[in-house]
C-alpha cells in the first residue's frame, strides 16, 4: 500500500505518519531527505531523530537527500514499510543541485520506483500552494513543481491524507 501523508509546517504530518508506520506490524525504514545547512535545520532534524528512538523500536535510518529512488530499491523486501520524509525536501534538494534534466530523471525514476516496489511506503510532503503566489521565479518554480509531483503521487497512492492541526483528513482510501 501507498500512502501520502501532506500537510502544512508543524501540521503533524512526520508524527501521523510514524504512527501509521509502527501500526504495521512491519520492519521500519526511514528515509530521510532533509540536509542540516543550519543550526535550525539540525535541531529539526535531532526532534525527528529523537522521537524515533522514543518509539522503542528499531528503524533501520537513511539519509539520501537526491537518490531517492536508489535507496527505497535497496531497502525493499515484502515485510518492510518504508517512511520517506519529506518529499518537498527532497524537491528543493532537487531544485538546488541539478540540472532540468537531472531533476525529471530523478523524479521519473521515483515514480517507476514506486511501480515496482515490493514494500509498504508511506510519502510525508509539505502542502506549500495554499499560499499566495511567491514573488521571486525560484520560488513560485518550487511550488509549481510540488504541485506536479503530489497531483502524480496522489494518483499511484491508495490513501491521501491532509494533516491540519495534528488530525488527519483522509482525501483518498481509507486510513
């Protein structure tokens, strides 16, 4: 099953999605795609960390910020769930490092992925095109293409969740 798990910052979409996770009864991967490039970005990264190893289970943790596709492959087994968080990281990563052509291909190889994955996957993605129109092009290229990618990955998942205020809205399937 597949599942895309989206939400505003701070929406409680990470939390939704863990908890979705450890209800599985799964062996646990999470893929994270966030990168510290600053002190906030390192304690964000630290309160996710930290809220994993609460849970008193073994995640088996990886941190690939562009070859998404690559390592949800080497992950994949029939009695894994694997967590991808977050897709919009992942797409700025994307936006910041490669070239038009490198970035489709990336995005292209995620969702032949996802075809032929054997495992559970669960995508956590920020909803970012409920706001104005940014004012510069990078930002406004940045929204038009997160809107591409969750219209695509709203169609190849069985259940669509909104998070607003830490309580979910199911948009597609069923929890």
């Amino acid at each position: 099953m597949n599942r895309l798990i989206l939400g505003g910052a701070k929406s409680g979409k990470s939390l939704f999605a863990e908890t979705l996770a450890l209800r599985s009864q799964k062996e646990l991967v999470y893929i994270a795609t966030a990168q510290a490039h600053d002190d906030e970005m390192k304690q964000r990264i630290k309160t996710h960390q930290q809220r994993r190893l609460n849970q008193h289970l073994k995640w088996i943790n990886r941190e690939e910020p562009i070859a998404l596709s690559s390592v949800i492959q080497q992950e994949s087994s029939n009695n894994r769930l694997i967590l991808i968080d977050c897709l919009t990281l992942w797409l700025s990563n994307l936006l910041s490092g490669l070239s038009e052509k490198q970035r489709q291909a990336e995005i292209d190889d995620l969702f032949e992925c996802i075809v032929n994955c054997s495992s559970d996957l669960i995508f956590v993605s920020n909803e970012t095109g409920l706001g104005i129109v940014p004012m510069n092009q990078l930002s406004r290229q940045f929204i038009d293409l997160s809107g591409s990618l969750h219209q695509r990955m709203a169609q190849v998942s069985d259940c669509v969740i909104m998070t607003i205020a830490g309580l979910p809205l199911v948009l597609k399937g069923r929890i």
